[in-house]
C-alpha cells in the first residue's frame, strides 16, 4: 500500500513554488467541473481560490491549458483558498515546459 506523507514546509521551499494567476477548470469526485484561479503552483502542488466547497482529503482535479487532467487532494483549507497536493508530481521537463507556456500567454 502507498503511504501519502504531509508536506512539510521544507517541501514546500523545496517544490519550487511559482506565483501565477490562472483560469482554470476544477472539479471534485461526483461533481461537475467549474472555474477557479490557481494562485501559485509548484511540481508538487498548487494553491488555488474556489467557491467549490472542499474539505482536507478532497480528491480534486485540475485542469490546466496544455495539460492532461491532473489528479489532487486538498492539503489544507482556508476560507475559499485551498492547497492541494499532485497525486503524481510534474516532471520537471514538462512543468517547466508549462510554465513557459503560462508566462507566455
């Protein structure tokens, strides 16, 4: 069985992090997809606000432009903001790749 470890906030200086402000599609198990705006996102993760409720283990997906669906859960919640984690991390080839892509639109 795969264990899930927390983020510790080392992780999260280690990720990368990369503030951006983007659109895009959200959806949780059994509900149909919305908008909501990534805030800043990592390899690893992202921060995004949402009206979508969400509570801590949330499995979500986001949709990103230029990106297959990538599967989440929700680390933490704050209000509408919240912190989820990738299922599988970005390579970082292909993250890189996409933010090129996101810087340039």
């Amino acid at each position: 069985m795969l264990t899930r470890k927390k983020w510790t906030e080392e992780d999260k200086r280690a990720a990368g992090r990369k503030d951006v402000d983007l659109r895009v599609g959200f959806r949780k198990a059994g509900y149909d997809a919305a908008k909501a705006d990534v805030r800043d996102i990592s390899s690893r993760g992202f921060k995004i606000d949402t009206a979508m409720i969400v509570g801590e283990g949330t499995e979500v997906w986001l949709k990103l432009p230029g990106v297959e669906p990538k599967h989440a859960k929700v680390v933490w919640v704050n209000g509408f903001q919240a912190g989820c984690e990738f299922m599988t991390p970005f390579y970082d080839a292909v993250f890189d790749n996409f933010l090129s892509h996101a810087e340039a639109a």
